[in-house]
C-alpha cells in the first residue's frame, strides 16, 4: 500500500500546475491499465479483483474535484488541495510532505548516532547521508530497508506525541510555488535585505 501511495503522488505531480490542475490527466494517469510501481510491478495485477473498485473510487474523487473546479475555479481549488493532502494527518506525515523528508532524516540520524541502524541496513547503505537522501526521496525503491524507514519513520512521529511537543502541519509546495514565495518575501526597494531572505529559506 506504501508503494502505491507513493507511485500515485509521483503521477500526479507532473499534472499540477500553477494555472491548475489538469483533471483529464490526472484521471488518466491514475486508472491506466499499465500503470505500476517503483519495482515494475502493474497494479492491476496486485490487485486483481480489487482493482475494478480502485478505479471506481479514482473516477468518483476526480468527479468531485473537477466539480469543484468548474464551481469554484482551478486556483482556489489548487489552494484547497493543497491544504487538504498536507495538512491532514493520514497524508500530511507520509510521502511528499515536509514533515516525512524530515522525519526520515531525523530517523536514520537518530540511528547512526546510537549505532542501532540493522546490520541489513549498513551492508546497502554504509553511508547514513546516503541512506537519509535515499530514505527522504525515494524510499518505494528501498527493498527490505523500505520497512526499516517506514517503522523509523513512524516512531519520530510517536515520540513527538509523547513529548507532547506541538506537531505544526508541514506544507508541501510545488517548486513554482516556492520561488513566488520568495519572490513576495524579498523586498524590491532595499537589495540589501535579499541575503536575509535567501539564507531564511536555506539558498546561498
């Protein structure tokens, strides 16, 4: 399911733009016979029966969306989505959220640091960076490691809980959103002020 997930983002994504999203692509993209996942696998044939009913959800979903496009205009409901998948729970601390990249490497950090990372895990990745990158980016293509990053993963979130430490929702934007954000945030009058910015936001 993990990997589905995952796959299903990464077809989506090429679909959002900041004009909108493309529904007809999206729809597509979702429900092609021949679509699969990181590993090859089609999921048509993990599924099986259970595909016809997957589908029927995707067309219903997109149905609903493209509805709310036609009432409500595709930015506002690019806005709507966009609070929608990043700050809700199930999806705002999975795959393609600040908060996953972050926890990810908060996770294999926490291991290398108290040597507990599995003897499995060392002998594919015997550099943490690497396995960090790996993890924060494109964990669907991980074998046995997938389940060590996905447990890490959920155990950065469980100790947070405890801490009782506030969770802020972690806002995933695409790259085009980024620059016009930092667009609005450095000042045109005063270029002495740019660095600020940049370096508020991690840019040399």
């Amino acid at each position: 399911m993990a990997r589905a997930n995952i796959a299903a983002t990464r077809a989506v994504l090429p679909h959002v733009h900041p004009e909108g999203v493309d529904w007809p692509a999206v729809r597509l993209a979702l429900t092609a016979p021949t679509r699969r996942l990181a590993d090859g696998q089609a999921l048509a044939d993990i599924l099986e029966e259970g595909w016809t009913p997957v589908l029927a959800s995707v067309h219903r979903e997109i149905d609903l969306w493209q509805r709310a496009d036609e009432t409500l205009g595709p930015e506002a409901v690019l806005r709507v989505l966009t609070l929608h998948g990043s700050r809700t729970e199930s999806v705002g601390e999975w795959w393609g959220s600040g908060w996953y990249e972050t926890a990810a490497r908060r996770a294999v950090a926490r291991a290398a640091t108290s040597g507990s990372l599995p003897a499995a895990v060392s002998a594919v990745f015997p550099e943490a960076e690497h396995l960090a990158d790996t993890a924060a980016a494109h964990p669907d293509l991980l074998d046995d490691t997938f389940a060590w990053i996905t447990e890490a993963v959920f155990k950065e979130g469980s100790l947070l809980r405890e801490a009782r430490l506030p969770v802020p929702p972690a806002m995933t934007l695409p790259d085009w959103a980024v620059r016009d954000l930092l667009d609005m945030l450095r000042p045109d009058s005063d270029e002495h002020e740019a660095p600020a910015a940049d370096a508020a936001f991690g840019r040399p």
